[in-house]
C-alpha cells in the first residue's frame, strides 16, 4: 500500500543504520527486525 | 518491532493491545522516519544486523529473499556458511523473486491492459511492467459495429496507450520482432527487452491479403479501416444485396458477423431501402456460435429469421469472383452481392509463429485454469491463446476471456514475485452482449468450462441490454485510461 508519493527508494541493503539514535529500541542481540506499517 | 508512521504513542499502545502484539509498537508521528527509510510503501521491512549493517530492505518481500537474508545475518554471527544458496537451492520463480522483476506483456489490447493494470497496483515501483504495441492507439474493437453504422466516431473507441505511462506503466510504440524464450528476452524493433515474466497477449491477426479480391470486393468487419468502408458503402446503398461472410474458423467474437447482420438490417430500414434489400449471412457454422449450447444458436437463427435476415450455415469459402462480384463455396455454389462484408482468416502474429510458443492448432497452447504455456514465468492470453474445452471445441476468441484471464494470470505473477501462493485459476466464465438493432440487444453468459458444455444463461432481448453495452464501453474506456 501506498502512503506517500514523496518518498525516496528506501534504505538499501549493505549501508549502515543506528537505530538508537533514530529512536528505535535495539531490542534482539541477533538483530532488529523494523516493520513499517499502517493499523488496519 | 512496528513503526507506524503517523501514529502516535496512545494510538501504538492501543494498536498493540487491540492485536496483543508481544514486539515493540513505535509512533513515527511526523513520517521522517518513514522517509527517510522507505520508498513510502507499507509493509516495508529493514532487518539490521548488531553491529547496524541494513541486510534486508524491502517492500512486501518473498519469503525465499527473506529467509536467505536471516540465514546470512546468522551466517554471520556463527561462522558457519549458509546452507541454502539463491542459486543452487531456489527454484527459478524465487530467483525471479527475489530481485525487482520486469514483466514484459506483448500487446495493448484488452488482455495486456487489464494485466498491466493489475500488476501496477499490485506490485511496487521497483517492478517494471511493460507494454508494447506496434499502434499508438487502443482500439475498443467491439465498438467497431457502432462505428459501421455511423453510431459511433473514431475519437470515440480509442485511447493513446501512452496514458499508460501515468499510472506508472511503461509503454513501448513499436513492433516486437522476437521473442527469445532460451534467453528470455524480447526484441523490438529498436530495442531489446529482458523478461522475468512474459504475458503474451497480441491477439489474432486478420489476413484479408490472403483472399485474392478481397481488397477489391469486401469490406473487413474487423478494422478500422473496414469499418469505415462498410459505414460509406451503407451511406451509399439505394438497393441490392448485402452479405455477411465468415471466410473461415475460428474468428473472434462470435456474434459479430450476426450482431453485424442485425445491425445493417436495422440501418437500411431506417434509411427506408429495406424492402428494396436482401441481407444473407454465409458461414462455415452449422448454427450461430456453436461453442453454445443449440438453444442459443437456435434462437439467433430465429431472430435473423424475424427480420428477413437469409442464413446460410455450412457454407464453406473457398474464393471471390471480383469481377462478378461473386462468393464462392467450396461445392461450387456461386452467390452475387452487391455489398460484401466479410471477417477474414485470422492467424496468430506471425512473431508468435517464430517463437516456438505455437501448437498443432495453430495458437499457443495454455493450461485452460493458469493460462501457463510450457515455458516457465511465460504465460500467454486471449485470442493468441488457445483452450481446449470438456466439449473437445475450443474456447471462444472473445474480448472478455481475455479480460478475466489477464486479471488471473496478474494475481499469479504478483503473487510469486511476493512469495505467496493463493493459487488463483480462469474459471471458465464469460458473457456476450448481442447487438440485435433499433436499440435493442440480448444477453448470454456463464461458465464455458463446465462439462460436458458450456452452461450459460441466455437473458431475454431487450433495451436495457443495448444500454448495458453502451455502459460497459463507457466503463472500459474511462477505467483503463
């Protein structure tokens, strides 16, 4: 589903991202899996 | 963990509590996030290692693509290698799967358009989806006989396929040239275009060329151009003999030759030359769509019958007598007119001929619920396509099994390319407006699979019935473009 027309393409595979200090918990020691999604 | 872009933290909490989600439930209230992270589509799933590597980045992603990424970021963490690699262990399809996928559809009729359509708003942007035709223009062929008789202009029944382009589409003018399965890839004239999914659907091809005096003696029922000559040659009509002619089988639109008959019956008695006129229709049937059941053929031939209209069954072409005027059948018999309106052989386009994609019948065999031909991720619709029947006859060339198929064989492609499997099949079902004049029309349809004949519902003519026509035509036009 569409949300927004002024996005870009999206974080790619293979590039670095902190989620802490974007504001997410780091919650797995294996990983972080971040969903982005809408309430149905 | 969920992030909800635009949510806030009391609609997150209700959010995990109305699903009893056991992962954090974050509020992007502002959406920088969401923009920052993704192409603006939702779901859209990042898998970051510890030590902050983005391993996985998609948008409804397939669970091949999926699994593999999890299996390398433990790979990573353990030492020990994968055991299952892309391109050992995957099948073909989630390979195709696992990368943005080209879909490549041959043909903007209506089988190509309603694909092309259906997977734009099934896939995301990183899917290309093309169309290529060698017309600039979609043409509503159906509306061809209101264009013979002068219901209807050209500006009317036509569409620039480059309006595909606005609904993220990417359409391409010119004429394929090959198709290359072994490679998989398709030529066009001026460019070469990879496949991971090809949809065949350029239709059936009229050759009037292939009847000597054609050119010379009959106006085709099937083009523009014909259309045109017929609507003339009617304008200019004082008396005489008007014939419908079917050269051979199979034809598409199965109606057509009669809704023709009943069209031109109801000008020349508005025109007031009726009853200086006869109309004959001459065909290879042995009754009026014979895929139907009798009843239906039996009463078209009663209503041609009403009107005057001459029905010739079993009347097998063999040549034109320019010179005379004449139509001649295979045993010989000769028959003059003054007005000749003919549908011409029709064949499969002759890249499809080339391909390697053709059966013994002449047209690309395809599983009859899947519309799959033995090429993998290659699928072909419509009238190019052929459908061997529980009654042994084939499927009907028609506009709208072309129509449903194209939806079916879109929700498999997207279907794989997402990873799912919902298994979605061509039923069978079609119906057929019958244009029968003075603003009236009849009705058909219903299941062609079912066995052992099709069981179709035959609607009782009617005004309502033209208007549904004329509605489904606005509907089509202004849907699709």
């Amino acid at each position: 589903m569409k949300v927004l027309d002024e996005s870009g393409k999206g974080v790619a595979a293979g590039s670095k991202l902190d989620l802490a200090s974007l504001g997410l918990p780091v919650a797995g020691r294996r990983g972080t899996l971040v969903v982005f999604w809408k309430r149905q | 963990m969920y992030v909800g872009p635009f949510e806030t933290t009391e609609s997150c909490d209700e959010w995990k509590r109305e699903y009893d989600l056991a992962f954090p439930v974050v509020p992007d209230a502002d959406g920088a996030l969401f923009r920052r992270l993704t192409s603006g589509w939702v779901p859209w799933s990042i898998l970051v290692a510890p030590d902050g590597e983005v391993v996985f980045s998609e948008n409804e992603f397939d669970e091949a693509g999926f699994g593999a990424a999890i299996s390398q970021l433990l790979a990573k963490q353990t030492g020990v290698a994968p055991t299952a690699t892309e391109s050992t262990q995957r099948t073909p399809a989630a390979r195709r799967a696992s990368k943005a996928a080209t879909v490549v559809i041959l043909g903007g009729g209506v089988g190509g358009i309603v694909a092309a359509h259906n997977l734009r708003a099934s896939l995301g942007e990183e899917h290309r989806i093309f169309v290529i035709d060698r017309s600039p223009d979609h043409l509503f062929q159906s509306s061809l006989l209101w264009l013979m008789v002068g219901d209807r202009r050209e500006h009317q029944i036509r569409r620039p396929l480059e309006r595909l382009t606005r609904r993220g589409i990417e359409f391409v003018h010119d004429e394929v040239v090959e198709i290359d399965l072994e490679r998989r890839l398709v030529r066009t004239r001026a460019r070469t275009l990879d496949f991971d999914y090809l949809i065949v659907a350029l239709g059936a091809r009229t050759v009037p060329e292939s009847i000597e005096g054609f050119g010379e003696m009959a106006h085709d029922l099937y083009s523009l151009e014909g259309s045109r000559g017929i609507k003339n040659a009617l304008d200019a009509f004082t008396g005489g003999k008007v014939g419908v002619l079917v050269t051979s089988m199979p034809f598409k639109c199965p109606a057509a030759p009669y809704e023709a008959a009943f069209l031109v019956e109801s000008f020349l008695r508005a025109k007031g030359v009726r009853d200086r006129s006869e109309i004959h229709v001459y065909t290879p049937e042995h009754q009026p769509m014979p895929v139907a059941p009798a009843a239906l053929g039996a009463s078209i031939v009663e209503m041609l019958s009403a009107r005057g209209i001459q029905y010739h069954p079993l009347f097998t072409f063999q040549k034109m007598r320019p010179e005379t005027r004449e139509i001649v059948a295979a045993d010989g018999h000769a028959e003059k007119v003054d007005l000749l309106i003919a549908v011409p052989p029709h064949q499969a386009p002759e890249v499809v001929r080339s391909s390697g994609l053709l059966g013994v019948s002449g047209w690309i065999p395809v599983d009859p619920g899947t519309l799959r031909t033995e090429h993998e991720g290659v699928f072909a619709i419509g009238d190019v396509s052929t459908v061997r029947l529980p009654s042994g006859k084939s499927l009907p060339k028609a506009g709208v099994f072309a129509h449903n198929q194209a939806v079916v064989v879109a929700r498999q492609i997207a279907d794989e390319i997402r990873g799912r499997r919902d298994g979605a099949r061509f039923d069978g079902g079609g119906y057929c407006w019958i244009e029968l004049g003075d603003g009236r029309a009849g009705f058909a349809g219903g299941n062609f699979y079912h066995d052992p004949e099709p069981r179709l519902r035959v609607a009782r003519p009617g005004r309502a019935w033209h208007w549904g026509k004329v509605a489904f035509e606005k509907w089509w036009l202004r849907r699709w473009f």
